[in-house]
DNA sequence: CTGAAAGCGCTTACAG
DNA sequence: CTGAAAGCGCTTACAG
C-alpha cells in the first residue's frame, strides 16, 4: 500500500480511503490512485485490515451435511443474499458431528468472521449456542431449533407442512397413513410429526405406533422405514415422508413389493427438491422455497447487526404440490 | 493475549509460544498459560497472526455448484483430508459463473488463503488461472482440465472410464449405442466422449452424428437428450450416460416411452452416486473414488507447499460397477 | 481534501 | 527457557 501511496503521490491514508470508496476524495487522486493499484497488482490485505478495524466482511454458513439436497438449495440462496450486500459467505460443512461444529466455530472466531448462519448439528447444546451469539458475533439458526438456546432461527413451518399433506392424504379417502423417515433428535421431526398427527386426531383417524418409523435422512432410511412399516402392517395406503429424498427411497421400496405409487398406495414428500417433479410418478410434495429461508435468514442478521430486536423464530411459508404420486381410496 | 500474559505472569512471547505448541517451553509455564487462556476466554486473533507471520491455515475450495451431488462428496472427502492436517477448509460456490469465480478469488487471495482448490467454470481463462497460480497461491484444479493453463490437475480418468462402460454395451451384444448428457465446454465432456468413441472404433461400430447429444448436467437434461435422440432414432438400445445423474433423467424419459431400463434398452452411466445402487433398476456405472480425488488433491498442495515438483495431471482410477440396468441384445 | 503518527494483536529475531 | 523491542499492513483520529 505504501508502494501505491508513492506510486500515486499521496499518501496511505489516502490510499486506504480510496480503497474503501469513501466520498469526498477529488476524482482525480482516485483516477491516480487505481491506476497504481493496477498497474502494481497490489493486493488488498484484509487480515491488517481486520485487524485494526475489528471489521470483516467474511459471513460463515456452517452446513449440517452439504449431500443434502435441500441444504444445498438453502445456500445457494442464502450466498445470493450475502454477495449482493458485500460480505462473503463461506462455508463450512460438519457432517452432522457436534465436534466438529464446536472446532470449525472456534476456527471461525479466530477468523473474526461477521457472523455465522448455521444448522445445528444432532446433541448441540443450548448454552453453546447461546455463548456463541453472546459473544458480539450474530448468529441465525437454520432448518433446526435448538430449544433453549433463543437464538433466531428460519425454518419451514414444519407442521403446517405436514398438516396439509396429510390432509390431503384424508381427502383423498386415505384412513391408513403411516409417517416415515427423519430422525428424532432433530428438532423438524417432531415439529412435522405433530402436524401429521394434528391431521389425524382432527380427521377421527386412528395412529398406531407401528404406523411411524424414523429413519435416517437418506434415500436408504426411506427404504428400510416404509418396509418395515408396511411388513408390521400391509393395511396401509398412504405414506407421509419426512422429506423427498425420503420419499425416493419410499418409491423404491414400494416398487420392489410390485406397488405402484399413485396408483396402488400414495407417497407425499415434504421440501419439493428439483428432481421430485422429474420421478415418476411426479412426487406430490410440501414446496419451502429456499429463496424465502435465505432472504428471512439475511434479514435477521441484518437486524441483529442494527442492533434491532430480533424475532426468536420464524416461520417461511410452505406450500402443497400436487403432482401424480397420491391415488385415491374407495370410501 | 497481553492480559493472559499478565494472567500467567509470563511475557507474550511466552504466550505465544505456548500458543503454537512450539516445543521447549516448561510443563509448568504452558500449564499456567493454558489455564489463564480458558479463564480468560481468550480467543486467538489469526488476522493478527497471519498479518505478522504472512501464514494462514484457511484453504479455500472452490466448487462450480454446490448442487452437483459428486462434487459434494469430493469435498467432503475434501475436507476431510485438509482438516487432518490442522487445515481450515472453506468453500465457496461459483454457480456455474466466471464472474463470480473470478471475484470470489481475488475476495479469497485478500484474506491470504494458503491455497485454492478449484473446478474451474466453463470458459476460465488459462492466464487466469495461471497467474493466479504464480502469485505464491498454490493452486489444484479439480475434475476439469484448463487447457494451457499448466496448473496440477486432479480428475478421474474419464477416456478409461467411458471406454469400459462402451465395452461392456458392446460385449453385451449392442450395437446401436447413444452418448447422452454433458456441458461441451467442459474438459471432461470431451475425455468421455472420446473414451466412448474409441470403443467404438475398435469395435468396428459406427457412430451417427445424431447419437451423440450433449445437454445440460442436471437430471432434466438426460430425459430432454435421451428423447431427442430416441426421436431420431429408434433402433438404439444401449444408453451411455454422461453421469449418473443424467442417466437418472433418462430413467425417466425411457419409463415415459414404455421402455424399461435394463429389460427393453441398457443404461450406463458415470460417478456411482449413492443413490445409484438404490434406482430400480439399479444402475450400471462407473465408479470413481471421491476420497481418491480428495487424497490426490491434497497430496498435489503438499509436493507445492514443499517446493517440490507438482505432476501436472493426475488421473483417478476407475472401476466398471455391474448392476441391473443393461440388458443383452440378440446377437 | 490530504498527510504524519499511533496502534490493532500477533510473531520474529535477538538478548540474556 | 523467557523477556523487550520492532514491525507486519492496514485504519483511525487529528492536524493542516
């Protein structure tokens, strides 16, 4: 910088105010001043910068599992937000391992980083959590609540989702309907279980316990899951997924007991994924947009940085798909 | 650090050897100094170390989509190596974008990361890549070649690949076989095809310009190519897919036409997803190692960082992995 | 509108 | 084995 300052014949100060843009510098000293910049190939160095400003523009998205699909979608989204506003979001990928949340986050901190946006990992603890945001570092919580905690958090409304799938399920003349797949110590099973339920109980339909069976989030658990549901009970004629990849598995499965979704049994899926309306059958789903949970989770960082009052949860909008994988059933 | 310093009763030289687990220090001092850190809550300042050490631990991986399910696993696998090594992996996602490519790098050289690596966009210019390469960066580039560039590169052997996959086709009786998927402006699109055309030849088959259809990497764009190229001819009966990914989409567009995958026509395609052995039918491909990738990769910044002479291209071995998704043909 | 000086929190020689 | 001093490349008041 100081090879600038001479090159352009002025001084570091000014230098540094033209590099961060600030108004009132003449036109002609900037002129001067970006073209030493060019022509010397300088290169910004923000760890000074950081340094001394105790600022960074460095935005940590800390991702549960980054195979996951729909994770994938939310980031997407949520990068988009943060480069149109300057910062730079990096991410980080745990692998749902406590341990290694609480390592990267630490790592993270010493990068000063401006703030972190993260989905909980299985087992996180509130007083964590709750630590982490005290410490002037903005924190979002995505996907996942960690009860406790009172940090913001941006999730699909879980159980509406769910509410509305399995309703449609009932309307459709189902009395049958098993929930499968997602795992329990996660804070969205429960939430889209209780909305499964909610459907149920209003509907005068009867759950067994048999009838739900938790699994793990990939294809595969949808497999093993729906099977052992449906060998427990061959009564069943809807089932209800935890998510779409969920939902993959559950097609085959059924397929390879020679039942046919969407016409001999219906699948609902929940995230509405892509590839969901390229299966066939057309996967009938509950839509999150990943847009949404992006732009309310920015917005949320936004308002702690405003040292505006933050909303504890919010809820994004969810929507009911319906495709081809939902036949109905003789009253 | 002064305050732990002044905790400890020691000098901040003291503390940051200490810090570092530089060796030579008493039991009892590094005792001391550990303890006055946690009571302190100390948290390192790495802008500050890396400012004065010019070293950083922070490895930027920067991947062309996130929503690309192999690349995911690579950097997982990724990841996993350069944590090992006391590593920071951070990735960001490019999109598909030069632009953004080039802005998120120079954002990424700004905060002084000990290296890159990168799946280069479609359309990345050498000299980009290979000033950005001689800029004391190393830099490995991941499954995609950019030709001119001279930078290491770590990919599958995709020509070995697709010419295994052909051969199996072609040893199963087929003689109408059709290349389907792929981005022509990228390195590997052109390798595979060439692995599929030389089996081929050395069959002494011939191939018809309008067998061959490139498209899109998603899964749409199999079932768009597929059925142009079933449009144009019917008489094909064994499908080489550019990637699992796109032979899912084909999964599709045959199931559409009546046909069933693996009894009416054979499907083969390229990564061995997860997801691939769980298809029905389960898909026949070819298997490429993402934790080869990921050794290789890191193994590439290693010999870099040790001054020592980097080989430029590395190719990841490949395995034929038989399932059910190719049927015989009468000879 | 621009410059000279101090200081952010570390590490790096160099003494002792 | 430990301490005192200088300096990494910026930004931040403060003069002018």
């Amino acid at each position: 910088m100081i090879d600038v300052a001479k090159a352009a014949g002025v001084s570091k100060s000014t230098v540094s105010l033209v590099l961060r843009g600030a108004a009132g510098v003449k036109a002609d000293t900037v002129e001067k001043v970006n073209t030493a910049i060019r022509e010397l190939g300088y290169v910004y160095n923000r760890d000074a910068a950081g340094l001394r400003s105790r600022e960074s523009n460095l935005v940590a998205i800390v991702a549960n599992d980054l195979a996951n699909p729909y994770l994938a979608q939310v980031i997407i989204a949520l990068e988009g937000e943060l480069e149109l506003r300057g910062y730079m979001p990096v991410v980080v990928n745990i692998n749902e391992s406590v341990d290694r949340q609480s390592s990267m986050v630490a790592s993270l901190k010493e990068h000063n980083v401006a703030g972190f946006f993260i989905t909980p990992a299985p087992g996180t603890e509130a007083v964590w959590l709750r630590e982490l945001a005290d410490a002037s570092h903005p924190v979002v919580c995505l996907m996942r609540d960690v009860e406790g905690a009172h940090v913001p958090t941006v999730m699909p409304d879980n159980r509406l989702g769910m509410y509305l799938a399995t309703r449609y399920l009932i309307g459709l003349g189902h009395k049958r309907i098993a929930f499968v797949g997602g795992l329990t110590t996660i804070s969205d099973y429960h939430e889209r279980k209780d909305g499964f339920l909610k459907a149920m109980r209003e509907a005068g339909l009867t759950v067994k316990d048999s009838d739900i069976e938790p699994s793990s989030t990939k294809r595969q658990g949808g497999t093993i899951a729906v099977n052992r549901v449906m060998d427990r009970d061959a009564s069943i004629t809807g089932i209800v997924c935890f998510t779409d990849v969920v939902a993959y598995g559950v097609y085959t499965a059924l397929q390879e007991r020679g039942l046919t979704p969407g016409k001999d049994i219906a699948v609902v899926g929940f995230d509405d994924l892509e590839d969901s309306r390229l299966m066939s059958p057309a996967l009938t789903t509950v839509r999150v947009r990943a847009e949404d949970i992006g732009q309310m989770a920015y917005e949320r960082l936004q308002q702690w940085r405003d040292n505006q009052k933050v909303p504890e949860n919010a809820l994004v909008g969810v929507e009911l798909v319906v495709r081809s994988s939902c036949c109905s059933v003789e009253g």
